[in-house]
C-alpha cells in the first residue's frame, strides 16, 4: 500500500544538492536529507525525474533518518538497527513501498556520502516502507535481503491457476498472468518466444483485469532454453512499472518474476536465478529465515554517475 507525504509547504528546489545513480538501468535523483527538513511535492518529484525537463530518472530517493518520520519511527520500535529510511517516489511523484534495485543505489549513496561505513562483507539494515531490509556489501555489487514472497491470491496460485489477463500493445491477445508481492505488487506474464517479448509496446501501461487494490508492476518473462542450467536458472525480462512506465530494470520485479517462473515450472533445483534484463542482470537466490518463511535474495551492482545542484 501507498502512503501520501504531509502536506507541508514545497521546499524551494534551488541549490538543491543531488546524486544521479542506477542499478542495471533503473536510475534515479538520490538526496540527503537526514534530519527530515526537506518535503518535496509530486509535482517537484515529477519535474525532477522528468528526462526532458529535469534531471530525469526511474524515481527519486531521499535518504533520511527513520526517526524524522513517522513511519521510519515505527519500524524503529520494532527494528531499532534501521536508522536510516529509504523515501522513495515513483517519476511521476507518487510513494512507493519498495524498490530493489533502488536499495541497493541507497545503500552505495550512503556510503559514498560518508553517512555510512560498510566494508565488503558487511550488512546494514534500512527502513522501507515495506519494511526493514537487510543490505550486504559484496564484491560486485550489493546484496539485499528482501524478505518473503507471497501470492497476492494464494487461493488461486495453490491450484496453479492464474489470476488475471493483461492485455498489451503488441501482443494480439490478453495473457494470463499471476500476481505476486514483493512489499509492492506484481502481475508476472509468460511468453512463450523472445519475440513476443520484443513485441510488447511498453509506452502505455498493460491493462490488467482484475487489477490488484494499488495498482500493479507488470513483467513479461520468457524462459531459457533448458530453464536450469548447472543448478541456475535463467529468464528474460522486460517491465512497466506503475507510475513510471517501462524501465531498464526492476529488482522488486526480478524477484517477482523468478516466483512465478519457479511455480510454473513446478519441481526444480534451482534456487538460484539470473534475470536477464534491457540494463543488464541480476541475481536472484532463495533463503530459508529465522521466521520461517522463504526468503528471496536480490544481488547486483550500483553506480553513481554524476552530482550537482540546481539552479
């Protein structure tokens, strides 16, 4: 679910100091703001992640102490360790729970800014609004503990049916597909060739019927050819993402993806993926946890690009 900033007065964007980062092509506008002084309107956000008029990105991340805001402050009660939270706003301004790749871009910014110490090998926790995430440095890149899966109509999934048909430009006919939730929703479609895959018209969003409470992300994966290969499965993968439109890359979705390509394929012995991506790859993992649920890790790089400040 969504939650909607208070409504403070816009701060001023002029001197406004900024990152630009991505992970595997999914970028974003990162911002300091660790005592929670600064408020950004939607529209400010927009303008800010618009590629034309703006800096441009995915969305905008500000990073800030949980205890300046009142969600950060209850995950604090339960998980004192995730000082710093992950505000993160869709380009067209609107509030996200959770964003994969994003976390990871967080987490290297936190560094890069001196807010953070984090050696290889070593773990931080952060507050999201789907959470508290457990985030690993490793040699490549960052790992990130993003908690359990479920299926957003379990009912329906336990039969191995599917629960929805999304309809895309592109395609001639609506495709079922399965929603799965990642502390954000996705709606994973099937096909069956790379060039169905390349057919999609991703400019405008797919429709999906029913479409979950808060909208949706949609992916559209195919398979490898075997699917398991030395243990390790693979699939292509291409997304709109809600409140933005078709991405390089979505973590959350990589996660998602892999769910649903695991539970068609029924009985398989890979518990580790690679998503290939238009950005790049990732790598997914499932992880048994201490609260005995299934756990799905997501690895990859991040990368700062540039910095500046507005005019």
């Amino acid at each position: 679910m969504t939650t909607e900033p208070n409504a403070l007065p816009p701060t001023p964007l002029s001197g406004l100091a900024f990152a630009k980062g991505h992970g595997t092509g999914n970028d974003f506008v990162l911002v300091a703001d660790p005592d929670g002084t600064l408020f950004l309107a939607p529209e400010q956000v927009a303008v800010l992640c618009d590629r034309h008029q703006g800096i441009g990105g995915d969305g905008l991340i500000r990073a800030v102490r949980s205890s300046a805001l009142p969600e950060g402050n209850a995950l604090l009660a339960v998980n004192p360790r995730a000082e710093w939270f992950m505000d993160y706003r869709n380009g067209d301004g609107s509030v996200s729970e959770m964003c994969g790749n994003g976390v990871r871009v967080f987490v290297h910014f936190l560094i890069e800014e001196g807010l953070v110490e984090l050696a290889e090998g070593e773990a931080l926790t952060i507050g999201t609004r789907a959470g508290a995430k457990t985030v690993a440095r490793a040699a490549n890149g960052y790992a990130v503990d993003m908690g359990p899966w479920e299926f957003i109509h379990p009912a329906r999934a336990e039969e191995r049916a599917l629960d929805s048909l999304v309809e895309t430009d592109g395609l001639e006919v609506a495709r079922p597909a399965l929603s799965v939730s990642m502390g954000n929703p996705h709606t994973v479609v099937a096909l069956s060739e790379a060039s169905e895959l390349e057919q999609a018209d991703l400019h405008h969003a797919p429709r999906v019927d029913p479409v979950p409470d808060h909208g949706t992300n949609v992916e559209y994966v195919v398979p490898a050819e075997p699917l398991v290969t030395g243990g390790v499965g693979s699939i292509r993968m291409r997304v709109h993402e809600r409140g933005v439109g078709e991405t390089q890359s979505c973590g959350t979705g990589a996660c998602a993806a892999v769910v649903a390509t695991r539970h068609w394929a029924g009985e398989t012995p890979a518990d580790r993926w690679e998503v290939q991506v238009p950005g790049g790859t990732v790598g997914v993992r499932f992880i048994p946890a201490p609260d005995g649920a299934e756990h799905v890790e997501l690895s990859g790089p991040a990368v700062l690009v540039a910095r500046g400040s507005l005019v």
